[in-house]
C-alpha cells in the first residue's frame, strides 16, 4: 500500500546520507507544473514519513497570475490500476506512477477544471531553498535579457508560499513580492536605457536594435508588462520608435512582426498581465505605437487576428472604429515633427535662445488641445535638450567674450550684456541646473565689466582733477566728468566713481571758495591785521571765538556785500561793519567793540536804530548775529 511512497524514502540518494533506521520524521519535496485547457498550474509537494512510519503527502497547487492556492492532504493506496493519492474521505485524487525522480501524475475526481493533462514532477530542494535561490537572481541591478528569461522562467514555476513552513510564510511572502516587483522595474530601466544607446547607423544595428525590441516583448512580456509596467514598456516602445523617426528612419519597416502566431502569444502574455480590455495591446503585439502604424499593417491585423484565440473580437473591432483618429493623429504628429525640425535647425545664437524661449514651439503653428502635455514633451522636450544644451552654451560663451571684450569707450556693451542677462532672467521653461548657469555667468559677465568700469572710470576721474585750477576750463571740464561718467555705469561702479567725484569736487570746491575768499577779502580794503583778528561767536556749547576773516568770507561767498568804516590800525577801539544784502537791498550796521568776555579780540555790537528794529522784526539778539553770518547751527535754534 506505501509501495511509491515508501520506495522514495528507503532510496538512500534521495534524502542524503540520512541512516535508514534514524527515528526521525523525513520530508521530500516535488515541484511541476500541469495545464487544465489553456490554463497553467504550478504545484509543489511536500511528502512526509513520520516518525511512525506513517507518510502523508500534501499537494499544493496554484494557477499562473492568481492568488489563490488550494492543497489537498493525501495518503498512497494501492489500486488495481497502479497507485491513487486518497483525501481522507477516500476519494481518490491522483492516479500516480514512479519514474526514476520523477513522479507522473494524473488527476481524477476533483480535478481543479476540466480537461486538465498528465503531468509529471520532479525531486526538487524545499521550497524555501528554491526562494533562496530565486532571490539571488532578483537582485541584479541592471538585469540583462537572459537573466530576465530566466527569472522569468523561475517564476512561471515559482515555490508555492504556502509549500513553506508556516513561520516563514508572511516573511518570504512579503520579500517576494517586493524583489520581484523591484527587479521587473530595474530590468525595464536597463532596458530602456540600453535601448536608447544602441547604434542605429547601419542596416546591421538596426536589424539588432529591432531584436532586443522582439525579445522583450515576447520572452518576458507577461511578467514586466504586469501593474505599471504596460505603460512602461509601452512607453519604451514610443521612445524607440520616435528616436528611428528622428533619424529619418521608418519605425515601422524596422520594428512590425508580420508573424501572426508570435503576435497571438504576445496578445496571450499580455492578457495574463492584465486580463481587462486595453486597445493598446495592439501595439505591443506588433512592437509598432499606433503612430508609425501603416495601412498594410492594419489590414495584416485585421486578417491574421481572428485565427488567435487570445485577440478578442472587440479588438478588431476598435481598430476599425479608431482608424479615422489615428490617420489623423499621424497627420498632426507630421506637424509637430515639422516644428520641431524646425527648431532643432535654428542657429545656435542668444537670440535663438531668448526669442523662442529655449526651443519652445510656436503657438501659432503648434496649437496642442487637453490632454496633449504627452505630445508637448515628447516633440519639443526632450528631443531638444541636445540642441538647447548646444545654443545655453554658445549664449554664455558670447556673454563670458562680450564682457572680456567690454571697453570704457564702448558702453554698449555693458548694456547689451545687461539687457541680455535681464532677459535671460525672466525665461521659462529651463531646467534649474541651466538657470543656475546662465544666473552664475551673467554674474560673472557683470561682475568682470563692473570691475573694468571702476578702475578705468576711477582712472577717467583722477585725470580730470590732477592739478585742476580753481575757476578754469579744466574745472569745468572735470564737472562735466563727473556729472555724465556715473550714469553710464553699473550700479556697484557708479557707486565707487560717485563717491570719488564726490570727494574730488569738494576738493575743488573748497579750492574754489578759498581763491574767491582771497580775492573777495582784498576787495574789502581792510587790513590784514583786522583780517586776522579773532571775533566772538555763539555755538551750541557757550561762546568761542573765530577768524573774523572766516565771517568776511563766508558773507561775500554769499554774494553779501561787507565793508568797514575806516581801514585805520587795531588802535582804535571799535570798527564799524556794513553789510548790504543785493537782493533785498537791505542795509545792517554794526560795530566791532573789543571782547571783555572770552578773550576774542572783537564782539559784534548794534549801535544803528535801523538795524536795531531789522533785528528786533527778526527775534534775533545781537549775541547770535555774529554765529548766524557764519552760517553756524545754534542760529537755526
């Protein structure tokens, strides 16, 4: 009645160098695979001899792109007709015979469907060595075409988690999941980074490139394909083909399969990944995106697709309805590969780079509806940033070379550099990395002609004033300077050269004031001895004293008229001071009487009734006259 069973575990090869009479409970492990109709299962068993002697079989089974896992607990009894596996109501499941380590089954009452085949398995290590194994397949960081065949092999007849001993079944459930759904993403980057590097010159290349297309969209299909990875590779496919078509190449004559029985199991793989209508299978199955599609190949389709099982009728029919849309759609993507020609072929200049934007496409010419923000990045974004990357760097070129070659004399070109600059500033659609650059260089460009301006402006300037004569046509020249230099300049130079005009024309101001000081105080006859004699003036602290020649002059700068009554010596005891005001006509008279206060030679005194009501009109005591001609703060108070 064991006669499999026991036959299995007494073979001392199958369990290793386990002694016959360990009293130990011994497990062997079974895996395959069998189809009920056009459905596959993949099936470990797990058959134990118990410490009694005792052997129960358990029978894992699990349908390709499902869940769920059913298993059956079995015994082996001996039948007329060979071996049966028994469930415990002694119904018979399995109708069983020994082939070497081989076991060929075949089902019988409760069979999972209908119609399923004979199938054999195989001795196998246990299902958690077999997850072992796969997981060091699932971490390659840039997985190759064979190696995708062959995980996708490994998981067509994946371990069942189920098979596992409970404690590491939520574990290497999770661990699975996740390094399978990883390694698909990564082998789908690889492949479309691989993809995009190979050469398409020559006949040769692109007959290889068309190959790697082929193989990936059929060996490997139903497992990358699955959860975002049909919009992935669909999306690879488009790139592909637009990178044929940008080189003047047909996608079409270079990518379709006119084998109607690969597109079927391309369909097949596909319907496994994901089992819902989705027209674009179409153009996974013939590796060609709508876009590129010809008539013959539409009409190919349309003929071979009712003789594959897999291809709904509702996909034909679709393809009927959508026809119209897609010539269409071909006419419209004709225009934007037009425009985009068009851009790619402008010259690579600053103006290029400001007038369009940075390759964006005319809006009069290019006008894309909602929903369109696909075509936008795929005619005019990426496509072009070779091309934009090629015109940024000749516009900072220039800017870099403009400022290198910026001349005091040639103003314009700083404006130039400015205006460009500002324009660049206030682009859109450039890459962060790009701004960085254009902002980094046109503060450089300006940086480099702001520093020209400052040294030869500041040169420009100490010319103007070296050895300048109060009062000549140098002076007025060197003003003149001054007042037209600053406003050609940058704003951190003008500072620079405002400030030194500033400090040279007070310089020659002060020149200035000195030399008409020296003639105006001639003009008044007095002696130079009264001159220099000090007179006593308010200030914000108490009284001080100052040259009553500092009076003189700052009375006659200001254009007021100052004489005294007698030019006599300092032996007289007051002096008598005029003052006429031209534009008023006004008159004041005072007197010099001798300081008996602070030890100034002189004190201002009013002796003139006239002068006396001017100053009483006015509220000013003749303590703070004196302070209030020079021109000082406490007269203001």
């Amino acid at each position: 009645m064991r006669y499999l069973i026991t036959a299995a575990f007494t073979a001392g090869a199958l369990l290793g160098a386990i002694p016959a009479s360990a009293q130990q409970a011994q497990t062997l492990h079974y895996s395959g695979g069998f189809s009920c109709g056009k459905d596959d299962y993949a099936t470990d068993w797990n058959v134990r001899k118990h410490v009694s002697g005792e052997v129960t079989i358990k029978v894992y089974y699990q349908q390709h792109g499902q869940g769920r896992v059913n298993w059956l607990d079995l015994t082996e009894r001996k039948a007329s007709d060979g071996m049966h596996l028994e469930d415990a109501n002694g119904n018979p499941r399995l109708k069983v015979a020994p082939d070497g380590d081989m076991i060929r089954a075949t089902w019988m009452k409760g069979q999972p469907q209908s119609d399923c085949s004979i199938f054999s398995v195989s001795r196998s290590e246990s299902p958690r060595a077999r997850f072992d194994r796969l997981f060091t397949l699932l971490v390659a960081a840039e997985p190759t075409e064979e190696l995708a065949d062959s995980v996708e092999q490994a998981t067509r007849l994946a371990p069942i988690i189920y098979a596992l001993p409970e404690l590491d079944q939520d574990s290497y459930s999770q661990r699975y999941r996740q390094a399978s759904a990883d390694f698909w993403i990564r082998y789908r980057k690889t492949l479309a980074t691989q993809l995009v590097a190979l050469p398409i010159s020559t006949e040769a290349e692109r007959q290889a490139l068309a190959a790697r297309v082929n193989a990936a969209l059929s060996d490997t299909l139903h497992v990358s394909a699955s959860g975002d990875g049909f919009s992935e590779i669909l999306k690879t496919l488009q790139d592909t083909a637009d990178r044929l078509a940008d080189h003047g190449i047909d996608p079409a004559a270079t990518l379709a399969t006119g084998n109607a029985g690969l597109i079927c199991q391309r369909f097949a793989n596909l319907n496994v990944a994901s089992i819902s209508f989705e027209f674009d299978k179409l153009q996974l199955a013939v590796a060609v995106p709508f876009d590129y599609w010809t008539r013959d190949i539409a009409e190919k389709f349309l003929e071979d697709a009712p003789d594959c099982s897999a291809i709904a009728k509702d996909y034909t029919q679709r393809l009927v309805s959508q026809w119209g849309k897609i010539q269409n759609r071909q006419q419209f993507l004709e225009k934007l590969r037009t425009e985009q020609a068009r851009l790619r072929a402008l010259p690579a200049t600053i103006a290029t780079l400001v007038e369009t934007s940075n390759l964006q496409p005319d809006p009069e010419q290019v006008r894309l509806g909602y929903g369109q923000s696909d075509l936008a990045e795929r005619f005019f974004g990426k496509p072009l940033d070779a091309r934009r990357r090629e015109i940024l760097a000749v516009a900072m070129t220039d800017i870099t070379d403009g400022a290198a070659s910026y001349t005091l004399d040639k103003p314009d070109t700083a404006e130039q550099v400015s205006g460009i600059c500002d324009k660049l500033a206030y682009l859109n659609n450039i890459e962060q990395d790009s701004k960085t650059e254009m902002r980094e260089t046109c503060d450089a460009a300006q940086a480099t002609i702001a520093k020209k301006q400052t040294v030869a402006a500041m040169e420009k300037v100490t010319m103007a004033f070296a050895s300048v004569q109060p009062g000549s046509d140098q002076a007025t020249a060197a003003r003149a300077v001054c007042d037209t230099l600053p406003r050609t300049l940058y704003t951190s130079a003008m500072i620079v050269v405002s400030r030194a005009c500033e400090e040279e024309t007070q310089k020659l101001a002060k020149l200035e004031d000195d030399l008409r000081c020296s003639s105006a105080l001639s003009a008044t006859g007095a002696p130079a001895d009264l001159l220099e004699s000090s007179i006593a003036v308010a200030g914000e602290s108490g009284m001080s004293k100052a040259p009553l020649k500092d009076l003189v002059c700052g009375l006659l700068i200001r254009e007021i008229d100052i004489s005294f009554s007698s030019s006599g010596m300092l032996m007289w005891k007051s002096q008598a001071m005029t003052l006429r005001f031209p534009a008023s006509n006004e008159t004041l008279q005072f007197v010099l009487k001798e300081d008996d206060k602070i030890g100034a030679d002189w004190a201002l005194a009013v002796e003139d009734e006239d002068t006396i009501r001017q100053l009483e009109k006015d509220g000013m005591s003749i303590e703070i006259v004196s302070a209030c001609l020079m021109g000082r703060s406490v007269c203001r108070r």
